[in-house]
C-alpha cells in the first residue's frame, strides 16, 4: 500500500520543524515497531545544512539517509 500524507504550514520555524518530525518518528516507533515510514519534507526557507541537522537529531534514527535536495528555481 502507497500512502502520501501532506502537512503544509507557514508558521513553523527550524525548532517546530524538529518537533513536528520527532513527534511523527516517536508515533511510528510506538504504533508500528516493526515498519519505518519514509518523510519528504520540503522546507525552502532552510539551508540544506539545516535540513540535514535536523533529520540527523531525530531520535531513533532513520535507517536510511538522511538525503537533502535543493530544488531547482
């Protein structure tokens, strides 16, 4: 099964942008133990050196990646 669930806001900073995703990581570690969901966040404000500090505090860590993309204008 494919799932794709899309949050969007305009009010979150790097530290709500942290919760968020640790919050999202802690739910799945609790509910699902034995599945990782895979989160693209798209966040353009954000240097891809703060992207990358942030997937890497998330705790458990991801088993794969992180990866950080810039988009192309």
């Amino acid at each position: 099964m494919h799932v794709e669930l899309s949050v969007t806001s305009e009010h979150l900073d790097k530290e709500d942008l942290r919760a968020l995703i640790q919050a999202l990581r802690a739910c799945e570690t609790a509910t699902f133990p034995d599945k990782e969901i895979i989160i693209r966040v798209v966040a353009p404000e954000l240097s891809m050196a703060d992207c990358d500090e942030i997937i890497r505090s998330i705790n458990p860590p991801y088993k794969r990646g992180p990866f950080t993309f810039t988009r192309k204008p």
